[in-house]
C-alpha cells in the first residue's frame, strides 16, 4: 500500500503525463520549472512543480510534456532557451529530482 500523496501533488495535475511519467508514487521527483516572458503568460504562471523520471530526463522531454499540455507553447520550441539550476544549459542535459529548469523567449533590444 503506497502512503497518502502530499498536499501538492495535485495542484499541476494537468501537467502529469501518464504516458511519458508514469512512475509509482514512492519513486517520483520533483523538479520546478520556470517561464518567462510569453511563456508565463501563456502557461499563467511563472513557476510550476513538475514530476520526473528518476533517470535520463531532459529539459527537452519537460518542454514537450508542457507543449502537449499548452498548445500555444509550440510557436517557441525552436527558439526557447534553457537554463539548469541558473545556468545556460544544452536542451539534452540530464535533470535530476530538486533541479530547477527555466524557459525563456529570446530577448532583444536595449540601447548603446
């Protein structure tokens, strides 16, 4: 029998890809994910909690699950950039349960 799920297990339960993440209960991670920008705006808020595969998860298989869930993410899936633990990092580095991943549009202008 698995124990009585947290409080905040259900509050992004949309987010929940049974078919990419279906791990049992007592063997999920938790990594947040944060938007920036239009992505915030589009997903309607700038901060979520997302559950992982233990192994061989990417920021890239986050932002799919998230672009299955908000269609309108899709326009950004060439030109969104990644951050891992407040650092640039590759589409295909490896998360871990507790990292922090966060998406953003790219930026411009600024004055010289």
């Amino acid at each position: 029998m698995l124990p009585p799920q947290p409080a905040w297990y259900n509050c992004n339960q949309a987010l929940h890809n049974p078919q990419v993440f279906n791990i049992p209960y007592n063997r999920r991670h938790m990594v947040r994910v944060f938007l920036f920008a239009a992505l915030k705006d589009i997903v309607g808020a700038g901060s979520l909690d997302f559950q992982i595969s233990s192994r061989d998860t990417t920021p890239q298989q986050v932002w799919t699950s998230l672009a299955n869930t908000y269609p309108d993410l899709g326009r950004y899936q060439k030109s969104v950039q990644v951050a891992v633990n407040q650092k640039h990092a590759d589409r295909d580095t490896l998360i871990s349960d507790g990292d922090e991943i966060a998406f953003f549009p790219p930026v411009s202008g600024g004055s010289k």
